[in-house]
C-alpha cells in the first residue's frame, strides 16, 4: 500500500521540515494496524497521505490497487477523526447520508443504507436528531457511522476517541472491533495510547521521532477482545513490547 514515502513540507525553504522518510507498509484484507510513536513523528501526515489531503515528496501510496487519487475518488475509504465533525443543521441520518449523497444515489437507498449503519454503531433510535443533542461517544459513533456507509474496503481513524472519556473510550474500542468484524474492514488508526493499540490491533506499527520512520512491528495475538482480555499476562506483555519498542528495545515476544 505504502512504499517507500518520504513526506518534505517547504522543500526547498529554511524552514524545510522531513516529516516522514521512506516509510512503506502494507495492511491486509480485513487487518487493523494502528500508528504509535512520540508526537510529530508523522502519523497523521501518514494517515493524510493515504486519503490523498497531500501529496508524497517520493515513493507512492496506493489503495485497494489504485494510486490514492483514484482511490480518494471512488471512496475507497472513509475517515474519521479526533472530532467528529458533524454538520451541526443536518440531522444524524442526514449527516451519515452525506458520503451517498456525493455518490448520487437515491433518497430512498440513502436513508436505506444510513439506518443501516446507524443500527450498526447502535443509534437506529437517534437518526432524527442533531449533532448537539448527542453527548460526545455518540457524536463519534455516528462519525464512525458516516466513514462506513459506502463500505469502504480501509477505514481511516486519527485518535478518534482521544477526547473521550476513559469509560466511554474502553466502549466504543469494543464496538469498534465489533463494527471492523461484521464488515470485514480494513483499519489504520492512529494513536497515542499504547493500551488501546494493544487492545485493537493484529499489528502495531511503532514509528521513531522527525522525519518518521517505522521502526518496529508488533503482532498481537490476543485469544480474545474482552474486558477479560484486558486483565491478561499477553495483553500486558504485549503492551511492554510495544513500550520496549518506542524506547528501542527489541520485543521480547
């Protein structure tokens, strides 16, 4: 997907700045790898450089096969980020209908399909309302509502539950999961907290400080996504591997 990108901001000026440096990677059908390493290391500029908001310095991004403009295009993906940025006049429904409408699909699939995936994320009863009679899990809920209702093949999260609280945060990772299982989606999700990585990933992608390079890759291999699994010897061995790969030490497992 990823190969070899190098990511210069103001090339060419004093003020020139390699946010990332060859960088390449590969999700698979149906796999979810998240993004950890110290801020400014590139991981939203990675994520922006999927959904083609920029463009690579070098090397090339594709997606689902396409180069990411097509991709881009054709909505091979949807995206979410820290905010849920919800059109605050249109209603819930309206606001997951929005990616259809752009498709130019009829009124009658779109409301079809957004009451679809609003049951989905667990809010068939809220589609009349709007954005700010929704507390702030339920607003990202339906962001994450909106992002899959073309049925992307790769879904894009930024720190999507970084502003929620702790309670609200462990909930909606599990539904997520839940969500990622029944439409067989691609994930990268970025993520400052090496906990929630462990928790969500098949693979967690550890990147080093400016210019962003990856420098190691974790596999998690979990029996189960629970709230017993939180409490696992595995789940927190592999949370020290990834803390052990941030300060670069070989994982141990």
């Amino acid at each position: 997907m990823i190969d070899k990108v190098t990511k210069v901001f103001n090339q060419g000026r004093a003020d020139e700045v390699t946010a990332l440096s060859e960088v390449s990677l590969t999700v698979g059908d149906g796999e979810f790898v998240s993004l950890i390493g110290p801020s400014g290391c590139g991981k939203s500029t990675l994520l922006r450089l999927i959904a083609d908001l920029i463009e690579p310095t070098a090397g090339t991004v594709r997606v689902a096969g396409k180069d990411a403009g097509r991709a881009r295009r054709d909505q091979d993906y949807g995206i979410a980020f820290q905010q849920a940025g919800l059109f605050e006049w249109r209603t819930v429904r309206r606001n997951v209908e929005l990616p259809l409408e752009l498709r130019g699909l009829g009124k009658a699939e779109r409301r079809a399909r957004a009451d679809q995936m609003l049951a989905l994320v667990g809010l068939e009863e809220f589609g009349g309302h709007y954005p700010a009679q929704l507390s702030g899990g339920m607003q990202q809920r339906v962001a994450i509502a909106r992002a899959l209702a073309v049925q992307p093949p790769l879904l894009l999260m930024d720190e999507p539950f970084g502003a929620l609280d702790e309670m609200t945060r462990e909930r909606l990772q599990a539904e997520l999961l839940g969500i990622c299982a029944q439409t067989g989606t691609s994930t990268i999700f970025v993520t400052h907290s090496i906990s929630e990585a462990v928790f969500l990933s098949h693979r967690v992608v550890v990147m080093s400080a400016r210019p962003g390079r990856i420098t190691a890759a974790v596999e998690v291999d979990l029996a189960a996504r629970d709230e017993a699994a939180r409490q696992s010897d595995a789940y927190f061995e592999h949370v020290t591997a990834v803390r052990q790969a941030l300060r670069g030490i070989p994982a141990s497992i």
